[in-house]
C-alpha cells in the first residue's frame, strides 16, 4: 500500500493535487499538528482547477461536506473504505501559518 504525501504550505489552505489514479481507496490520512480547523476533501476527473469540488459525505442523511474535525493538533483520519476520485486536494478550513506534510495510505483493492 503506497504511502502518498502532500503539503499544504503556509498562508494556504489547500494542497496540491494529488494524483489516486493508480488506487481505488483511500485508508487513512495522518494530518500534523495544524494551526486549526476541520479537514475538507476536494476531488476531480481531471487536473484543471476549476473542476475541483469538495466532496460530500454520504453516510448519514442531510449531510454536508465531508470533513474531519482535526485541530489543533495531529489527527490520524480512519475511515470505512473511501472511493475517491482521480485527483483529490486536501483542504483546511484555516490558512496555516507553517508548511504542513500530511500522508494518504491508499489501496487498489
């Protein structure tokens, strides 16, 4: 199972794309010590900017967007199974005010 990482850097609150095209689902996300805020997920089909959205949690009814509740402090997010889209940016709901490295396990199967 790779080990992908990603950073959201100071002043940001959203991650460069990460590319899932070779897994089907996403385990768990590690998330650092982060300055505050939930964790959101944006997905895509392709890598064009504007064709991220955030994606929307499912397992309860009346849901918004899926988000993790994660700071401050470090958080390990493990969920059920995820499905993800190809692409998917890891965003905060506040800008950092220090590079943060989070990691995605993902699985094919």
């Amino acid at each position: 199972m790779p080990l992908i990482h990603t950073v959201i850097a100071s002043g940001s609150a959203v991650s460069p794309t990460v590319d899932l095209s070779q897994q089907s689902r996403l385990l768990a996300i590690s998330v650092p010590g982060v300055t505050s805020g939930d964790l959101l997920v944006q997905g895509a089909f392709s890598t064009t900017s504007g064709s991220f959205q955030r994606l929307v949690e499912t397992r309860s009814p009346g849901s918004g967007d899926l988000r993790f509740a994660v700071g401050p402090g470090s958080r390990m997010v493990v969920g059920p199974l995820i499905y993800m889209p190809q692409y998917v940016r890891l965003e905060m709901s506040v800008a950092q005010t220090d590079n943060r490295t989070l990691s995605l396990l993902a699985t094919r199967w």
